[in-house]
C-alpha cells in the first residue's frame, strides 16, 4: 500500500515538474524571448511571426495578454534595421494592411 502511494506521488510529482514551465507560459501576461529560447518561441510565436522574413540579424519577440484570452498581442523587433519592404511585402501577401495610426512608436 505505501509503495503503490510513493509510487503515485513520484509520477504526480514527475508530471508536474514536466507541465511547470507550460502551465507558468499558459498564465504569463508577457514574455521576452528570442528564436534561441527555444519553448518559449515554440509556445508563444505565431506562424506568421516565425515565417516572417529576418531584416536584421538582431531581433527579438514579444509576447503580451492584454485584458484576457482573447486579447494577444504579438511582436518581433527588428534591430538597426532600415528596409521594411520585404516585411511590408510578406504582410500584404498574408492579407494584411498597414494601419493608418498606431498606439506605439512602430508601424503597425
């Protein structure tokens, strides 16, 4: 009896050590990462992002749950990069349209 109970506290205890990091990205407000943090880029960035063209060798991805589920905001930085056109080019493709204003100093 104690060993099948030890038994079943080891694999729940296994279990949750396993789901820890995906339970704590499912309830994150935001995150911070780049393509080399590999979970959270699998996790959080969209295929849209991860098809998206590289305009720099610098750039990072960032994550954000405004106001609930259904409120996700997604984003990739470009660093010291000037030419948006294949961006621009890849977004028009996918059916996407420029913003004529946005709430944060970029191009939305």
């Amino acid at each position: 009896m104690v060993k099948g109970a030890l038994a079943v506290a080891i694999v729940i205890a296994a279990a949750f050590a396993y789901g820890w990091p995906y339970l704590r990205m499912e309830l994150a407000t935001s995150a911070y990462y780049t393509e080399q943090d590999e979970k959270e880029y699998k996790y959080y960035t969209p295929e849209l992002l991860k098809n998206m063209p590289r305009i720099s060798d610098a750039y990072s991805f960032e994550f954000g749950n405004v106001s609930g589920p259904e409120a996700h905001v997604y984003t990739i930085r470009f660093n010291g990069a000037s030419d948006q056109k294949q961006v621009q080019a890849y977004l028009t493709a996918a059916g996407y349209r420029q913003q004529s204003a946005c709430d944060v100093e970029a191009e939305c």
